[in-house]
C-alpha cells in the first residue's frame, strides 16, 4: 500500500479531527466556567433571600390572602316604587366571620367615597328563610341588629341606595374587614 495525501479533513492517525475546539483558548474557557458559576450563585442567592423573606412576614389574615373567606356573585339592581335596591349573594363565607367583622362604602370610579345619604340602607337576609339576619346603618358605621351573627353562603346582602339609582356609573361595593380581620373584597356595582 501506498501512502495517500491527506486532505484538511481527513482524520489523522485514527482521530477525528473537531474544528470548534481548536478554537477555544483557556481565557474563553474560563470565562464561559465564570459565567456558569455566577449563574448558579446567583440563582441559590434569590432563592434563599425569597424563602427567608417569606418566612419572616407574619401570618396573613386578611380577607383576600387566605383569612376569613368571603365572595360575591354578580349583583343584580332592582326598583321597588322608586327604591333602587342592588343584592349581593354571598357565594362563599368562613373562618369564623361574623357580620360585626364587616364594614362598608361605596366608592366612585376613581376609588373616592361617596357621602353614605340618609336613605341608604344595607340588610343581610337568610336565603332559606327570607328572614332579616342583620342591619347596617350607613350614617353610624354599624351594625344595629344581628352583629354577632355569623356570615354564610346560605345569605345574600341588599344594599338600598333610595330613589337614586347607582348603576352604570362605575361605582363598587367595597366590603372592609374590621376587628381580628383585615382587608378589603371589591364588588363592581353594575
């Protein structure tokens, strides 16, 4: 046999021949080794500042973070004789949530308070029985019957906004937890 040129890319001795890694030099290996590296401990840095961040806040108890629970479905506005009424169902209530615990405004699109008028009235009634669970009175921000009771799926609230219909003005409910409960459950009035 006779021996034949070898070509560029003909392997030499039984080797393959790989054109990239001729190419990477030890400044570039370590860099790319540095840069893994900083990856990875900046990584387990956020992760133990994250956890030891989450460990060190107190317990939530506010409505919408996993305290009391309490949501509405869509409320419905109806006119009795010139009196706008608009119910809200309570769809879910629990971890100990009584009527006294609960506060409330109505505010305009912009988030400011509307000035509660004289004939505005608020009634928690049983969905059962139909029955008058609790009353609020706007002007006094209280409860003036059935405080102490317990709020649940089975009831509905109606607010009474008087002869003045709130609908379509982009106002909300807003429910406020008062008390041992904190936070707030934002109900567009529609």
């Amino acid at each position: 046999m006779s021996a034949q040129p070898m070509g560029p890319h003909q392997p030499r001795s039984g080797r393959v021949r790989i054109p990239w890694k001729s190419r990477i030099r030890g400044p570039i290996l370590v860099g790319l080794i540095v840069l893994v590296v900083g990856v990875i401990v900046a990584s387990i840095y956020l992760g133990v500042v994250v956890q030891s961040q989450s460990r060190s806040t107190p317990p939530c108890e506010a409505l919408e973070c996993g305290g009391p629970n309490i949501a509405f479905g869509e409320p419905t506005e109806s006119n009795m004789s010139g009196q706008w009424t608009s119910n809200f169902s309570v769809q879910s209530a629990g971890g100990g949530l009584d009527l006294d615990n609960l506060a409330f405004q109505v505010q305009d699109p912009r988030g400011a308070v509307l000035t509660p008028a004289a004939s505005w009235t608020l009634h928690v009634f049983s969905a059962i029985s139909g029955t008058d669970v609790g009353s609020y009175d706007w002007q006094a921000g209280m409860w003036t019957s059935g405080g102490g009771t317990p709020l649940n799926s089975a009831e509905f609230i109606v607010f009474g906004s008087g002869a003045v219909s709130l609908t379509g003005a982009g106002n909300n409910f807003l429910v406020l937890g008062q008390g041992a409960f904190q936070g707030s459950v934002l109900v567009a009035i529609p």
